[in-house]
C-alpha cells in the first residue's frame, strides 16, 4: 500500500531488499490501484518526521531536524 501510493503521487521508490520474493512483491504495485476512500484515509494519517542521528546531529550535514526536513512536510515554514 505504502509504495503504491508514493507510486501514485508520481514520486519514486528506492527499495532497499535483494530477496527476490519481496522484489517481485514489489512489482505487484502496478497491478491495481488505491481507491478513492484508501486515498481519504491514507490522507488522514499523521505525518511523522523520521531521521537518524548520522543526518541529524551536531557534527552530522544537518544541525537541526527543520534544517534537514527543509520544508518538505506539510504545513512546515
């Protein structure tokens, strides 16, 4: 579900598995498509920032989350 609707939002996925099985699963995203109430529900759900400290760390390239996010989920600046 989650990689069919960064599908659908026309961005693009990097998958990070090497087990054929999962890859092939993968695939299975353009076989169907999310339907308008899984669109609204998907829509619904809070946005969560994730980061690790390797990015997010005072000797990291990022100093402060904001810095690292730079905008880029709804409703930040």
């Amino acid at each position: 579900v989650c990689l069919r609707w960064v599908y659908e939002q026309g961005d693009c996925v990097i998958v990070k598995s090497f087990n054929k099985s999962r890859l092939r699963e993968n695939l299975g995203i353009f076989d169907w498509e999310l339907t308008n109430d899984d669109r609204h529900k998907i829509s619904t759900l809070p946005e969560w920032r994730g980061t690790l400290d390797i990015f997010v760390h005072k000797t990291g390239p990022y100093k402060t989350v904001d810095e690292f996010w730079d905008g880029e989920i709804t409703g930040d600046k």
